[in-house]
C-alpha cells in the first residue's frame, strides 16, 4: 500500500503550478515565458498563457510588465514567423503540413492579399497565431502593417489579460487552485477549438 506521503503528493500538474508561483519573480519563469510567447507564435503548439495566468497571480504588481514582456516576445516570434512564410516556404509549408492546416492557410494567405486587418481580428482569437504569422509572410503583405498589426493584437490580449488579473486575481487564483485540473482541460480544449475555428468560421 502507497504511504500517506506517497497519498498526500501533489500530481505532476499541481507541482509545476506550484513550481511557477514559486518561481514567477526569478529570472528562469521569465525567460520560459518569452521563449514560449516567442515560439508560439512561429512554431510551437501552446500558447503562452499556460505560464502567464499562474505568474500573474504570483506576482500582481508587475501585472503590466508581465503583459507587456509577453507581448513583445509574441511580436518578436510573430516576426519570425513572417519570415519563415516570407523568405522559407518549403520550412513553412513543411509546418502547415505538420499541423495539417494546408487549406486553412491558402484561404488566410487569400484573405490577407486583400484585407490585412484579418491579421488584427485573428490575434485577439483562440486560432493558433503561427497559421497568422506565417501565411502573412507567405501573401506578402506589408511587413511594417503586419508587425504593427501584431503589435496591437497581442498586446490587447496580455496586457488586457494582466489587467484581469491585477484586479481579480484574488477570485481567480481561489478557483484556479481549487479547480485546477478541470481549467487546464478548459484551457486546451480552447485551443482545440481554435484549430477548429479555421475550418469552419473562416471559409
């Protein structure tokens, strides 16, 4: 029979939670951060609030620091993954294939040739921002609009998501550590949904 230490660990969920929160100050929960932020918008599958939200909730104060490194880390990876579609299509068609999204991204670079703002109204949604970065530099479109674009986009959803949290935090975390296993489930299966929002809400 398990010991009731063995009983009373936290599961690997719980630890790394605690792990950030323990951790959301130092200089390494920081820098995973703006790796993730800056990967998840050229290549990388998750996005950066699966590190965000419980660093928010450690450290309140720096709220808007916290939104704005992510923000800048997401535009700064948004940028490579303009480059990649712009400067390296058999490397960014290679990732299209990999997250089967070859019809997606012909109707996003179709779209984007002759309306831009898409590239604004698709970074504020759940829809998987490489898909963005990359069919933009595939179309072309102007490289300045889109960084501007990005900009604007990604720092309404951190910083926004800062601010919610610098004035809920406190009911947030309670139901957060209460429920943590079924947000995560939540929190990926809106990432699902995003994926599923390119087949069916932007034919």
């Amino acid at each position: 029979m398990p010991s009731a230490a063995a009983e009373s660990r936290p599961g690997l969920v719980r630890r790394l939670y605690n792990w950030i929160l323990s951790n959301a100050s130092g200089p390494r929960a920081w820098a995973l951060m703006a790796v993730i932020a800056f990967a998840e918008s050229s290549f990388f599958p998750f996005p950066p609030d699966i590190l965000l939200a419980p660093m928010l909730l450690a450290d309140r104060k720096r709220a808007l620091l916290l939104g704005a490194w992510c923000s800048l880390w997401s535009v700064l990876g948004g940028m490579l993954g303009y480059a990649i579609g712009h400067l390296l299509q058999p490397v960014a068609w290679w990732l299209i294939n990999f997250y089967h999204m070859q019809a997606d991204a012909q109707r996003f670079i179709a779209g984007f040739k002759h309306n831009m703002w898409l590239i604004a109204l698709q970074g504020l949604t759940p829809i998987p921002y490489k898909i963005v970065t990359i069919s933009a530099g595939i179309a072309g479109v102007n490289f300045w609009w889109f960084t501007a674009f990005s900009a604007v986009t990604r720092s309404v959803r951190f910083v926004g998501e800062a601010i919610l949290f610098y004035f809920f935090g406190d009911t947030a975390k309670h139901y957060l550590e209460k429920y943590l296993t079924p947000v995560l489930i939540a929190f990926f299966t809106l990432i699902v949904a995003g994926f599923v929002a390119l087949h069916y809400l932007f034919k």
